[in-house]
C-alpha cells in the first residue's frame, strides 16, 4: 500500500490536475514516432567521409522560387566538399545553366587543389546528370555518382545543405521585414556564415 506521501512524489501538477506519471508505460509515443520515420537510417558504411578536400563534392539545385529574386534568380546549385564540408552557391536564371556552374566550380577546385575533384555526386536530375555533363566529366578524370530516383538521402549532405540555407535566409527576411526577393542575397549571406 502506498501511503498518501508517496503518492504525491509521484503525482506531477499537469494544468491543474494531478497525473501519477508510474502509471505510463512509456514517456515517448510510439504512434508518434512510426508516423515520423521516414525510412530505415543508412548501414554505418554509407557514412564514408574523404580525407582530402576538393576530392569529393555533392551537389544539388534548389528552385524554382517562387520569386524571382533582386538579380533575376530562380534557381541556384550548391557544391559541398565532402572533406571539410565546404560549400558553395552559384545561382541560376534557369536549370539548364546547371552545366556551365559544374564546370566553373570544377574547374575551381583544379585551380586551387591542382587536380580535378575524383568524384562529384548528383541526383537524378537531368540538367545535372546528361551527355555534355558525362563527357565533359569523363574527359576530366571525374567519376560521376548519381543517386537512385525518389533517394534524397543518398545525396542527404546537399540536401540538407539547402535546407539549412533555405531556413536561415527566410528566418533573416522575416526577421528584417526585408521583401521576399532578395532571398538571393540572403542564401548567399546565409552560406557566407
């Protein structure tokens, strides 16, 4: 028997009732967290990291914005550098100018490290993964990964790049009352930090 003491160590004041908390068979609801998961975590082996910056670089393009931003901007492609996790953002007026920012970011990369990255991850997306990107690749040395359709978590490092930039330029605009295009100019800046 439970004296009337003990009871109420372990009855907790909720919104102004008293809740015995022994009686719960658990704090977390596993309802809750089914209907959160999304899939299955990745084996501990997908999370291979290189060693040597400018090796490795992921890669995805965020838009189309709803607004067209101060420079004319609907779209940009982030590269991340899986070493030191780096990142950079060009922008874009439409997906097909995809090409020409690989090449210039690549061709950065050959300039400041001396070779040419080994490998540069892609979605599925065809304005990144297409002939003139294949053969401008593979006359370069650069080995082309491309992830399997609808897998975003393959490619999770740029994904969640732009998702961070996306959530920190809005949280600047809202924060400021600044109009909605110059988000541009807020994605930079959020990259910049």
């Amino acid at each position: 028997m439970i004296s009337s003491l003990e009871q109420l160590d372990q009855d907790k004041m909720v919104d102004g009732m008293a809740v015995n908390h022994t009686s719960i068979a658990s704090r977390s609801c596993k309802a809750c967290i089914k209907a959160k998961h999304t899939h299955t975590p990745f084996p501990k082996e997908a999370k291979h990291r290189s060693e040597t910056a400018g090796e490795h670089v992921m890669s995805d393009v965020w838009g189309k914005a709803d607004t067209k931003s101060s420079e004319g901007y609907f779209y940009y492609i982030s590269f991340t550098d899986d070493a030191k996790r780096f990142s950079d953002i060009k922008f874009m007026v439409d997906k097909k100018d995809a090409v020409p920012r690989i090449k210039d970011y690549a061709t950065m990369i050959e300039q400041k490290f001396g070779k040419f990255p080994k490998w540069m991850r892609f979605d599925n997306g065809t304005e990144l993964v297409n002939m003139e990107t294949k053969a401008w690749e593979g006359q370069r040395g650069i080995e082309l990964e491309v992830t399997a359709p609808y897998s975003q978590s393959q490619n999770g490092v740029a994904e969640r790049f732009n998702c961070t930039h996306m959530e920190l330029a809005w949280a600047m605009l809202f924060a400021k009352g600044l109009p909605e295009f110059l988000w541009d100019q807020a994605i930079a800046h959020a990259n910049y930090l």
